[in-house]
C-alpha cells in the first residue's frame, strides 16, 4: 500500500470529526502526565467532547479549503484536537478548567460555530456558561418573580381571613 493511500482514512477522520462541529479547540498537551491526561480525557467525555492526536501535516490536508483553515497557522508541536458537535463552548470550557490544575496544557486557537479565535479569546469563550446551565438561569430569573407574587398575594389572603 502507498503511504497515501494509509493517510486517507486517517484524513478521513479528522474530516468527519469537523462536519458539523460546533466548536473545536487545538491544544498543545506536551508535559502532561499519563494520569493528567487519562484525567483529561475522561473529563472531555463526560463533556461529549471528542479528543485525539493527530500529525499536524494530517490536521493540514483536511482542513485545507474549509472554514478551519486559520487552524494552520498554530499546527506546530505536539497538537491534540478538542471538538463537539452539540455544545459549542464545551472544548473551550474543559479544557481551560483542565489548564488552570495543569499549567503544561497551553490551548492554541479555537473555532466556535464558524468564527476563528485565537488562545486569548478562546480562554474569554471558556468563561461562558454551557448551554444548559443558561437556560437554568434564565428559567431561575423566570421564576423568581412569580413566585415571590405568589407569596405576596397568599400572605394578603391570609391577613384578609
């Protein structure tokens, strides 16, 4: 077999792994250790964040004509690849919280639902709360108020008996 044809699927994947991507993150992981990124991983996966090593020239093919190609610029060294196809900020937010236990984990750049951000930006887009739990506040704020109303016209009830 010729060395292309054993890179294409690998290419493959890497391809597959953007379609459809929400949010992915390069990260340089050079320093970790067997238990930091064992640690790591199983955080991104509990996350729905899929996490894996590729040769930088691999990253390269694949995203070569596609809205990932500012990635190219940061493929040196060792880089891993964070992405999640269900909530955008997912990679960003674990792996920075992963980073400020383990300062060896640097991330490069991200791209977030189709816009490029580099290493500064993507740690303000780790600040940003996950979906779900925006939603809890918005439903809490929702909420509140109406059930302090509530409370109010039950106390006036109870005085007028």
């Amino acid at each position: 077999m010729a060395k292309v044809e054993l890179k294409a699927p690998i290419i493959e994947e890497i391809k597959d792994a953007f379609k459809d991507s929400k949010g992915s993150v390069l990260a340089d992981y050079r320093g970790l250790t067997v238990e930091q990124d064992t640690n790591l991983r199983r955080q991104l996966r509990e996350a729905g964040v899929s996490y894996k090593v590729f040769k930088n020239t691999y990253i390269k093919r694949a995203i070569t004509g596609t809205e990932f190609e500012p990635f190219s610029k940061h493929l040196e060294g060792p880089t891993a690849l964070a992405v999640s196809k269900t909530d955008a900020t997912a990679p960003a937010r674990v792996l920075a919280k992963f980073a400020k236990t383990a300062p060896v984990l640097t991330l490069k750049a991200g791209i977030v639902e189709g816009t490029y951000y580099d290493a500064t930006q993507i740690l303000e887009i780790a600040d940003i709360p996950s979906r779900d739990e925006l939603i809890s506040r918005l439903l809490g704020s929702i909420k509140s108020p109406i059930t302090n109303f509530a409370r109010v016209l039950n106390q006036i009830a109870e005085k007028q008996k």
